[in-house]
C-alpha cells in the first residue's frame, strides 16, 4: 500500500472511531460515558471498586455521574447540579449488610449531623433489600437538594433535604469511605 493509501485509510479510521462513545469498565461492569438524567446529561465522572472485610473481598462497582467532571470531593459534595451513583453489586448482599454499610457510613462522615438525619437515615434503610450478584442500586441527587432512590430497577421513593444528599454521598466522597481505592475511582482515578 502506497504512502497516500496509508493515509487515506489512517484518517478514515480516526474519523470513524471519533463519534463512538467510551465506556470505562471495572471488574467486568461497564458504564457507559454519559446518562440522562434530570432532562440534561450527566458524564462519567469515574468508576471505583467497594472492597469489605480484611480480605478485600469486591462487594460491588461504583459509578459516578456529575453535571461537569471533578477530582475535587468538597466541590462535587458542594454542587447543586444533578449527580448520580450507581452501585452494581459484583457479590450477593443482604439487606442487614448494606443497612450497617450505610450507618457505619453516616457516623464517620457525618457524625455531627446524626441527630438531624435520623428519620430519614431509617427510611432509607427501610427500603434496601437483599440484593443479588448483577443487580443495581441507583441514587439519583436532584437539584434543591433531594435524593431519589431506585433498588434495581424499582423506585422507592425521593428522601428530602440537601443535609441529606450530602451526608448520604459524603459516604463515598468524605473523609473516611469505605475503602480509600474507592473514593480515588469515584473521582477519576484508577479503579482498583
């Protein structure tokens, strides 16, 4: 193939992989680069791995969309724009599991607030089920402030307040997630 050919054909394949939209995988979940999701369109924002127990067992892939890219925790924490997490379970999880993941979450990222959250944390809570290997659990944060929850596929209800919301992702994005890799994914980096 002549030098001219090669080119041709070399700008032919970048125009035509140009247009295809990304999707970043982790443990064999794929999300795709941007969702729709409060009548605009959410990016990616990045993808981490929970990790339990001192055996590292993987219990489920988080997603993070946001209205504009961050790596900045406080400024995703902050913002009043749309955001969404995805939870795609990689493991069966009981009810009860997830329940303590989440009230251990609540009191190391948002102790002071435990008082004022409590209702509404026991709402939450009665909504989670038992939860099998490819399921998901989606938490859509609503402009104003509210926190829509959907157990896979099902919508349970919206719980109020932007205390709320921040608190409830504070326990991916605050100071003690998880798992540190997690918290890394969620805002850009590596999962792991």
């Amino acid at each position: 193939m002549g030098s001219g050919r090669r080119s041709l054909a070399l700008i032919a394949a970048i125009l035509c992989c140009s247009g295809v939209a990304h999707a970043k995988e982790c443990k064999g979940v794929r999300f795709p680069d941007q969702i729709q999701a409060e009548g605009g369109t959410l990016t990616l924002n990045g993808v981490g791995l929970r990790k339990a127990t001192m055996l590292k067992v993987s219990v489920y892939v988080a997603a993070l969309y946001t209205a504009q890219a961050s790596s900045d925790a406080k400024a995703i924490l902050a913002a009043s724009a749309p955001r969404e997490l995805v939870l795609q379970f990689v493991r069966d999880v009981g009810a009860g599991d997830i329940t303590n993941g989440w009230n251990e979450g609540f009191e190391k990222n948002a102790k002071g607030q435990l008082s004022g959250l409590k209702e509404r944390i026991a709402r939450l809570n009665g909504w989670m089920a038992d939860v099998k290997s490819g399921q998901q659990m989606t938490f859509l944060f609503e402009p104003g402030g509210s926190v829509q929850v959907d157990v896979n596929g099902t919508v349970k209800g919206t719980i109020p307040g932007d205390d709320f919301a921040r608190a409830f992702l504070s326990i991916w994005l605050g100071a003690e997630p998880p798992n540190p890799e997690l918290k890394a994914g969620l805002l850009g980096g590596a999962c792991e």
